[in-house]
C-alpha cells in the first residue's frame, strides 16, 4: 500500500487555510511515520504505544485546541483536523489525546480554579500528567444523571464513594475528573482526584473485541478523601459534564471521517491492485465501483458537514445538536464503509495485515460512545420537534 | 551564524501530473504543492546549526504567491524569518534565473553560509547552488553530509562516487549544497505553526530588485513517457542464449 496522501474528491482543501493544512500535515506525517508502523502489533496485543506519549506532547497535541499554559492554541478546525489524522491511524491513537485534551484537560481549564490550571495545564500539556474523565458507572450509561458515585462533606474535605467504568487511560493517569452526587442530595459535581490517593483503584479491561490499542479501565473509589480545593469549582451539574462531552464529540466526528478515509483509500487501491478474471483489476468491476461510488460520496458528505459545523463553533454559532448530528452521521457512515471496504478485499479483508477490519471494529465503539447512535437520534428528534423522548 | 537556507516549493510527489496546453509545463491546478525533499534536509541542517552555534536562520524561495505556504512551513519549523522573491516567471524558470533572484536578495544582508537541497524534484538541474554561490562569489561545495562549524571554518564531508567520501575544508561565509537523507527531518510543531505568523516576512518583487528577465534555457516540449513493449528472441545454444541475457539484464535493463 502507498503512502496515505488523503482523500479529497471535490476541493476541500481549498477551503482549508495555510495553517490548518499545515497543522494537517504534521498529524498526517506524525501518524504515518510514527504510529502506523506499530499499530498492528499492539492492537493483537492489547497495548497502547506508550513510546508515543512524549512526540506526542512536544509536538503539541495535548490540548492543542486550548489557550495558554502551553498549549497550542489550535482553532477548532484545525483541531478536528488533528483528530482526523489521529483516527487514520487508530480509533486507540484519537481517543488517547482526545480524553486528554477536550476531557481532562478541558475540564480543568473551563471548570477549574487558577491554582489547579496552573498546576495541572503544563504538566498534562507536557504528557508529564495523564488524565483520564470518569463519568460513566456500570449501570449509568446513556443516563449519567443517575449516578450514584457520592463525595460526602467531611471535615474541610470530602470522602468519596463508587465506582466507575470505560474510562479511557484509567490505570495510566495520575489526575481523574470524577462526577459525582454531592452528600445526600442529588446535585452532580465535577472533583479532581489525583489517583494515588488511598482508596483509588483502577483495573484494566481486557478482551474487548474493539479499540485494543486504547487502555479501558473500571475505577473504584472507596473512602478516597480529597481536600476541598480539589473541587473543580465552575464544574456544577451534568451540564458541565456533558459540555466536556460536546467538545471531545465533536473531535469523534472529525476521527471518524478519518477512519473512513484510511478503510477507503485502501480498499481503492487493493482493488486498483487485485486482479480476477481474465487478469482484470477487480475495480473494472461494476459492482465494485458501485460500492468505491457510495463510500467516497458519503466521505465527501462528511467533510463539508463537518467542515461547516466546526467553523460555527468556531464562530461560536455552534450548538450542541449540530454536534450531536455529526458525530451520530459520521460514525455511522464511517462504519458503513469500513464494511464495505472490508468486503472489497474479500478473504484478506478480515486479516490484520490491512487496517480496514481494525478500524470496522473501532467503529463498532465509536457509534455507541460519548452518546450512543440512539441517545443522538432522540437529542436531534427533540430539537426537532421540541419533544423529549428519552424516558 | 547567519545562515540562509534556499528552498523550493514543487508539485507533491505522487501528484499525477499531466501537459499544459503550451507543453512547456505541468499542469498545477488541482495539484498539492509541497517543500522540495532535498531542501528540507538543508532546511533542517541549517536548524541544527543554529541551536548548535546559535545565530538566525533564513529560509528564502523564489517562486509564484502560492508559494508563500512553503516558506511558511520553513518557520514553523524554526526558521526565524522568511524572503519571498515572488513572481510568476520562476515556475517554470531556469536555474540561473532562480539563482539571480535568490543572490538579489540574499547579497543585500550579511550572510555566514547558504545552504540549498541537492536539486529539486521537479526540473532537477542540481545547479541552482552552484550558479547562486558563483553570482555571489563564494565558495562551494555539493552534495555535502556532514558540516562541522566548530572552528573558524566550515569542515564538510562530501559524498564521491562507489562510497569514497571527501573531507574539505572551506572558509566562511561559502555555499553548500546538501545531500538528502543525511538527517532526521523535524516536524512542525503545533505550537510551531501558530507562532509562525508573527515572523518576518519579506517580499520582494523582481523589480524591486533590479532584476530583468533573462532566460537562458526554454522547455521546447514536455510529454508523458511513451509505453512500448518490444519482444525479442534471442538465438543460439542455450548458454550463448543465458549469456545474451545476463548482457541484457544487467546491461540494458539494469535489474542486476
């Protein structure tokens, strides 16, 4: 296979500016020349790349949409951008920054005192701090306001209590965002818990089937005690826990489009490449070019939607729907093409030494997390309609 | 150490390029452009450099408007400033045309060493450097790997032929052409990008620089490689016959 050069069908990136093409260019030469060599053996073994953590930091892609502290200071295109280049590479690769960055980090810098910025921005900027965002419970999933994690008022602290589940770099960070019900009433709040405290666990989950390169754990707290200048003091209500959420969304649809990209672009080539019948390519093939049609029309589809999503929110015109109809559009469509890409190969389709069954299997995560496809179907139906369905 | 580093901006590699309709060209449109592998290796030598000596490092280019973006990948990368001799005439310009307006505007600052790529990717004379030292009188020396600035004067390893290699020793300020693949090129860094805004950016018109439009060489016709296939039988016992045809593997179709 050649070098990934992008997929472009009609112009896009004349509507990119130099810096964002620029800013493209180093995520797209970062991935291929850094991540994409090792990918395949860490997602067989269940591994992350930690090699990676420290290019990664110096070049800049932890927080890379944030202002200060060391950050870049990215626009958001030229953010999703990144995220694109990233889930090229592996869904693992864009969740990695992404739960840095637009969670962690993003948490602590809109929801944070001046003090915890400026301890934890640098450091988390460097990859000198991991984080990681607890917000999930193993029985609150699509409905997080049901939380049952409680920190209780104690002494000029709080004691925490519960447990959490998928949460990406669990067992990797040294700072966790943790949501939480307030002593007995049912007021939900954002903590910062550094994870060597007594009573913090975190436990790997092993044999996913999808994102195998990504670090999944389930965190228990049991009795932690945190002082109270460790609660995050902008961060009251689920509002501002699903805000984090909206923002590392939309780096979801700009990865998923990258994942697309990486499953078509090979299956373009390997059917340019294979050969049947009479020594003919097998994209000479009606019905194969049929299925090349429909994959780069709803790649092109993704861009431009995208594209014009993320300048709103640059303009600060961006509303929590447009996000919600991107990240459910494009990681459907992603994992449609990832299908038919897989099937174009045939037989070698379902090998490891083409990244297409790799990414289909990410997918399958990406349509179900940070919303499931159904949880964005009832938020887009409701600001359609002004009728919530959700219960 | 002033260093000025020469790069180009040139089609992408994999760019499928076909005539214009004088045939004197490719056609561009539609094509994305990239920095000239060789003078990112130049680019980034010159970077070395100057974290290592200290000092300013300038990336200059003489080419049309769009090729501002690759100067501006210069400076995200650590260049400190940038010249752009801009005109439409260097698309398709010859290699002294270049020189002369690179030498313009370099002979006007101080300048301790110039580095330039081996040669660019799409005209591939390999003689931009060596005309540009000439036009500003310096001494040079091509296809250069390794350059030791510690003293006084410039001690450079240069590449021969058959893997002979050459030390040589040159004074200050000289021209050096850089052989690629002799470095581990950087990324720009995010943060890199941003500030490259706020840099120096010079433009400079040919004009402005007193320079005409000489053209010394002209492109008579561009096409794409003819395909052919040609069949011969070779004649004889089958060892005259293995014999003709280890002369024309390694001879005709250097395979061996």
């Amino acid at each position: 296979m050649f070098e990934f050069r992008g997929v472009d069908f009609m112009e896009f990136d004349s509507l990119l500016s130099e810096e964002e093409l620029l800013v493209r260019q180093t995520a797209r030469q970062f991935v291929e020349d850094r991540f994409i060599p090792l990918i395949t053996r860490h997602f067989r073994e269940g591994t992350f790349p930690e090699e990676l953590t420290a290019p990664i930091a110096e070049l800049g892609f932890f927080g890379a949409n944030l202002d200060g502290y060391g950050c870049a200071g990215l626009s958001n295109v030229e953010y999703g951008l990144v995220m694109q280049e990233m889930e090229r590479g592996d869904t693992a690769l864009r969740s990695f920054v992404s739960v840095q960055g637009s969670l962690s980090m993003y948490a602590v810098h809109s929801y944070g005192s001046d003090e915890q910025k400026a301890r934890w921005l640098p450091r988390m900027q460097q990859g000198k701090a991991m984080g990681c965002f607890a917000l999930t419970e193993p029985n609150f999933g699509s409905n997080p306001g049901g939380m049952i994690t409680r920190a209780v008022p104690d002494g000029d602290g709080y004691v925490v209590n519960g447990e959490k589940t998928w949460i990406t770099n669990g067992s990797v960070a040294d700072i966790a965002v943790i949501w939480a019900k307030v002593g007995d009433s049912d007021r939900i709040q954002g903590f910062l818990v550094e994870t060597d405290r007594p009573g913090f666990t975190a436990v790997d989950l092993h044999n996913k089937l999808s994102m195998r390169a990504s670090t999944t754990s389930a965190v228990g707290l049991s009795n932690v005690r945190i002082p109270a200048e460790n609660v995050l003091p902008g961060a009251k209500g689920l509002k501002a826990a699903l805000g984090c959420l909206t923002n590392a969304r939309l780096g979801i649809a700009w990865g998923a489009i990258g994942a697309a990209m990486a499953c078509y672009d090979c299956a373009r080539q390997y059917a340019i490449l294979r050969t049947q019948f009479d020594d003919r390519p097998i994209a000479s093939h009606q019905l194969v070019q049929a299925e090349l049609a429909d994959m780069i029309t709803e790649i092109t589809k993704a861009q431009f939607i995208t594209l014009h999503a993320t300048r709103l929110k640059d303009r600060g015109r961006s509303h929590h729907a447009h996000v919600s109809m991107i990240k459910r559009g494009n990681a459907a469509m992603a994992l449609d093409v990832a299908r038919r890409a897989r099937d174009l190969l045939g037989a070698n389709g379902i090998t490891d030494e083409y990244p297409i069954f790799r990414h289909m299997c990410n997918l399958e995560t990406v349509k179900t997390y940070e919303g499931t496809h159904n949880i964005h179907t009832l938020v887009l139906g409701s600001h359609v309609t002004g009728i919530h369905a959700f219960t | 150490m002033n260093i000025f580093v020469c790069v180009k901006q040139v089609m992408a590699r994999d760019s499928v390029l076909r005539p214009n309709e004088t045939g004197t060209w490719a056609v561009d449109d539609g094509v994305s452009f990239e920095m000239n592998e060789p003078d990112t290796f130049a680019l980034e030598e010159a970077l070395r450099l100057k974290e290592r000596h200290g000092g300013e490092v300038v990336a200059i280019t003489a080419g049309p408007a769009r090729s501002a973006s690759t100067l501006r990948e210069a400076l995200a990368k650590g260049a400190d400033r940038a010249i752009h001799v801009e005109g439409n005439r260097y698309v398709e310009s010859d290699a002294y045309a270049t020189a002369q307006a690179l030498a313009a505007a370099i002979r006007r600052e101080p300048h301790d060493l110039v580095l330039t790529g081996l040669q660019s990717d799409d005209a591939g004379f390999g003689q931009t450097g060596v005309i540009l030292a000439e036009l500003l009188e310096l001494p040079h020396a091509t296809i250069i790997m390794e350059i030791d600035a510690s003293g006084g004067q410039l001690r450079c390893k240069r590449e021969l032929e058959a893997g002979w290699f050459q030390t040589i020793t040159l004074p200050r300020p000289a021209l050096l052409t850089i052989q690629s693949g002799i470095n581990k090129v950087r990324y720009a860094t995010l943060m890199g990008i941003k500030r490259a805004r706020r840099k120096p950016f010079r433009r400079y018109s040919p004009d402005e620089l007193g320079i005409g439009e000489p053209v010394h060489q002209r492109v008579r016709s561009l096409y794409q490689p003819r395909q052919s296939k040609q069949t011969e039988f070779l004649e004889g016992s089958s060892q005259e016959v293995a014999a003709k045809l280890l002369n024309k593997l390694r001879f005709e179709a250097r395979v061996l």
